[in-house]
C-alpha cells in the first residue's frame, strides 16, 4: 500500500514549488517605463526654397520621454500635411539621442508648405514643420545672412585708384569712403593683375544685395560677360552670365537679388545664372538702344526704372519680385542730352533722381510720379566748364529723416554728397585734399565708377 504521507508530501511540496514560482513571476513583472512625451524639431524648420527642389537642410527632430530623457528606438512617422511635397522616407527610428530626420522636396506651388511629424502609435505626440514655396530662390536672397563688410556710407569701385594699401601700382579695386575720411582700399583680388586696357573697358557697376551681399558687373570685348559676388576674404566668385559686352549696371532689388540694365534692355537676377528679361523692354543690342548707365529699383512701387535713349524716354516694368505684372510704362519724356548722358540714376518716396553729364548738362535731374521734371543741382554753380567736374553715377543714403545723394567729381577727385529737402552739397574729401590721394582720376577725364551703399 502506497505511503499515503510520503504523497502527501510530495504533493504539497509540487504546490509549494508552484507558488513560490507564481511569487518570482510577479516579483519579476515591473511596471512600464515612461513613454515618448514630446517631439521637438532641432533644425531645418522654416527654411525657403525654390518650388519643386529640395530642401538644404534636413528636417532634424528629436523625441523625449516623459522622463525628459532621449526616446531611444522609437519609430517616428513623416507625412505631407500641404503643397504637394515628398519626403525622402515616412518612418524612422530614433538613434541613441532620440534623433533622426527626412528630407523634404517642396511640391510644385509656392507659399507654405507642411510636413507633420507624429510617434508610431501615439497621435498625441506630434509636430508640424512649414517651408516656404517660391518661383526663385538662392542663398544669397536669404535675410539671414550676416552683412560681410565693414560699416560704411559708401563704396566706390574703380578701375585705377592710387588709394591703395601699402602703396604699389594703380589697380582695380572697392574704396570704402567715410563721410570725411578715406580709408584703405577694400581690394578685390580678382580684379587685379589685368592688362590696364582691358580694365578701362571691363569693370561696369557695383551694387550691394538687400542682404548686404556685394557684386560686380564685368564686362569687356572678351568671353568676359559677368555678375561676380565679391567674397568675405576679398576675392570673388561667378554669380551670373551676361549676354551684353559693351557695359552692364545693376541696382539694388527686392524680390530678386539683383537688378539691371545693358544694351539689351532691362534685367533682373535671380539665383546664380538665373536672369530673367521683359518681351516689351527689348533692344537690338546697340548701345544707342538704351543707356545702360542708369537704372534704378523703386521699393515702394515695384518698378525696375531705366532710360530707352532712342526714343529718349524714362521708362519703368511692374514686378512682383522678378514677375511681370503689367505692361512697361512711360515715367517721363526726356531731352536727348538727358536720355544720352545720363551716367546714374536711383529712385526715392516715388521719384527718381538722374545724373545727367555733358558738356552743356551737369545736374542732378527729378522725375516725379506724374511725369514732371525740375533740376535739383546743378553743378555748373560750382564753376565754369571743367570746374564744374565730371561726375560719374549716384548712389542714395537714407538715415532716419535724412536723404542724400553721392556721386563722384572724378575730373577733381572729390565725394560730394547732396543732401535732399535743404538742398545742399557737401565736398567730403575737398579738392586740395592732396593727402586723401586720387580717388578716380584717370586722364584728364576721370573715369566711369560704380558707386554703392550699404543698405
């Protein structure tokens, strides 16, 4: 007969044994971990781009857990939420530091776009970044972008200037002028070193972008057919190509990084080799066709100015940005002295302001909206004939109430300054200032400048 006690043990032991193991398995069944929390986005949101092009950057993200710990291994999801885009993959998961990202291509509108980036499972936890869709865009229309030059009212690019540091040859180069003081030449490497012929021919105009950005027109008989952007370390890089050889200005725009106007008619510029022309502002290529030495930007009303000298006409093209919205107009009716010696032209509060240089005309001419002219200076006041100087291109200042106007006397290498609403000249580096040394002079005529000022 069995030994029922020895089954009785051995059965509540079985039972012991089953508890405890129902003991360990409780012990060993820990409460969950802290879930993902929030998602942040790191870099890359509210970038700008062209439409249908990619993004520079990453849209970068980073997901904590409630903790306020790094969500590692966790799958994030990305979707298009508007404009059409695509996305380089919809899920990923977070490396060690609760990161990952996507790539983003804007779709084919322009505006904001949307992307929404939410945690696998959980809808709660969820961002959404925006870009914006433009018709043309490029780094160097960017507001973000630092100034790269020392403050200063003005800079005067030149063929030849003797204002050089440490002394040396004549050459090329940017003057920084301060309202009473020369200061050393800010050279522009790679326009040094050129035969001196093909200088007097090739360095047109110069014109600061509205980000602070600088360039150069380069032009001359050769392949040399240029818009440079001169570098933080002075020297220059290929912006955009020009078809005109026989002289190019360009001016200050909104919208677009650049405006212009050569022999060709009117342009604006877009991003790098983008420039965009206007079917009813067309020339055949002659210099007589258009006076290429004035051109002008107007920021209140959207107008891209400039002089058709054969029909010796003031015109203006409507933009939004580099768009055409309407048809070009007729600012004012102009003399053939004024349509053909107009050597700088800038445009304030809606009027536009003319340099206009010849052997009979020597003034700073006013074009209002309506179309009526009035001389402001005339610089044959500060003497007969070649006292008066040859002045060369215009640049305006605007600071606070004040507006003013430089232009160079390159015949008697002087900066003057002419103040609006009192109506004033300044000499800021007088005649006989003979330390400030030659700012322009070449000949006995001076030179063609480019002048600018920071915006």
């Amino acid at each position: 007969m069995p030994n029922r006690f020895a089954f009785v043990q051995r059965a509540a032991a079985a039972v012991a044994i089953g508890v405890l193991a129902l003991v360990a398995a409780c012990e060993d069944e820990t409460a969950p971990g802290p879930a993902p929390a929030d998602i942040e986005i790191v870099s890359g949101n509210g970038q700008y781009s062209k439409q249908g092009t990619a993004l520079e950057e990453p849209i970068r993200v980073a997901i904590t857990l409630s903790d306020g710990e790094p969500a590692a291994g966790v799958t994030v999801n990305f979707a298009v939420k508007s404009g059409g885009g695509s996305l380089s993959r919809t899920s990923a998961t977070t490396d060690e530091d609760g990161e990952t990202s996507v790539r983003w291509t804007l779709g084919p509108g322009t505006g904001t776009q949307e992307i929404t980036i939410s945690v696998a499972g959980d809808s709660e936890v969820r961002a959404v970044a925006q870009a914006t869709s433009a018709a043309f865009y490029c780094p160097e229309e960017d507001p973000t972008f630092a100034r790269r030059f020392p403050q200063s009212n003005l800079f005067v690019l030149t063929r030849r200037s003797s204002v050089v540091a440490g002394g040396g040859p004549d050459r090329v180069g940017l003057v920084q002028v301060a309202p009473n003081t020369l200061n050393l030449e800010f050279d522009a490497v790679s326009f040094v070193g050129f035969d001196e012929n093909i200088l007097q021919a090739v360095a047109r105009d110069c014109a600061f972008a509205t980000n602070g950005e600088f360039y150069i027109a380069w032009t001359s008989t050769s392949s040399v057919r240029e818009i440079r952007k001169v570098l933080p370390n002075r020297d220059s890089e290929h912006f955009a190509r020009l078809e005109g050889i026989l002289g190019t200005e360009i001016t200050t725009m909104e919208g677009a990084v650049l405006g212009g106007c050569d022999e060709f008619g009117p342009f604006t510029v877009g991003c790098r080799d983008t420039l965009t022309r206007y079917s009813d502002a067309m020339f055949d290529g002659a210099t007589a066709f258009a006076n290429h030495d004035a051109v002008a930007y107007d920021a209140t009303g959207n107008y891209l100015y400039f002089i058709d000298e054969t029909a010796r006409r003031l015109r203006r093209v409507p933009l939004d940005g580099y768009a055409q919205t309407g048809p070009t107009e007729e600012a004012a009716v102009l003399s053939a002295d004024e349509a053909a010696n107009a050597n700088g032209m800038v445009v304030h509060n809606q009027i536009v302001y003319i340099l206009v240089d010849s052997p009979t005309t020597k003034e700073i001419l006013s074009v209002s909206s309506t179309g009526t002219k009035a001389t402001e200076f005339d610089f044959f006041t500060r003497g007969a004939g070649d006292a008066a100087g040859v002045q060369n291109d215009l640049a305006l200042w605007v600071q606070g109430a004040v507006v003013a106007l430089y232009t160079v006397d390159t015949l008697n290498d002087v900066v003057l300054l002419f103040q609006i609403g009192p109506d004033q000249l300044f000499e800021l580096v007088p005649d006989d200032d003979t330390d400030a040394g030659a700012i322009s002079k070449v000949g006995t005529d001076g030179e063609r400048l480019g002048l600018a000022v920071m915006p």
